[in-house]
C-alpha cells in the first residue's frame, strides 16, 4: 500500500475500529499526522491563531487514528485494547514494537490476511 492509498483508506475506514490495517497503512498515516502537524504549526504561527486550526485538525484526526492503530493491533492478533499501554511509559516502546512488526499470515480472529493472503 503507497502513501496515498493509506491516506484514503485512513479517510475511509474513519471510525472502522473491526477488520485489519497492514504495516505500511499504520506507517503511512502516522507520517502524514506527523508531516501535516508540522505544515499546520507553520501556518498557525503565520497566522498567529495560537494553534487553534492545528488543534482543530488533530481533533478531526484523532478517531481514524485510533481506528487505524486499533486495526493494526488486530492484524497482529491483538485486541484493541492493547492500545491503552499508551497510557504508560514503557507501553508505548511495546506498541512500537508491536507496530514494526509483520502482522498474522492468513486470516485471523479479526479477519482475513490485508495483503489478501
């Protein structure tokens, strides 16, 4: 998957929270979250609005990024609910890991293979 089909999946599974997300549909989304984060902290200070349309588009972007982490977590066989180790130092760096790892080969209890395997 390239970087604008995991931008219009991430757009069209909004608030998909079932099914599987491959790696590079997770890697692709977190990198244009990072990028356009970046590109809207420009524009805020240009503007001078203190960071309210960044703020404003992270909150537009924070329930498919749930829901393409959550997708992720089922490709590896994983509840959904793993993703609050957030929530602890040391569980972020497992998430981390988690994420950069291959996710399950074949259908699993989340549903069939992304890769169509």
């Amino acid at each position: 998957m390239g970087f604008v089909e995991a931008i219009q999946s991430g757009f069209n599974h909004y608030v998909t929270f079932s099914g599987r997300a491959q790696r590079s549909a997770y890697w692709y989304w977190t990198l244009f979250v990072i990028v356009l984060s970046i590109v809207l902290n420009f524009v805020d200070a240009a503007l001078g609005t203190a960071g309210l349309i960044g703020g404003l588009v992270a909150l537009a972007l924070l329930l498919p990024g749930l829901a393409v982490s959550i997708r992720r977590l089922h490709d590896l066989d994983r509840s959904g609910w793993w993703l609050l180790l957030i929530f602890t130092g040391i569980g972020m760096i497992l998430l981390i890991v988690w994420y950069c790892m291959k996710g399950t080969t074949g259908p699993n209890s989340y549903g069939p293979d992304p890769l169509g395997g």
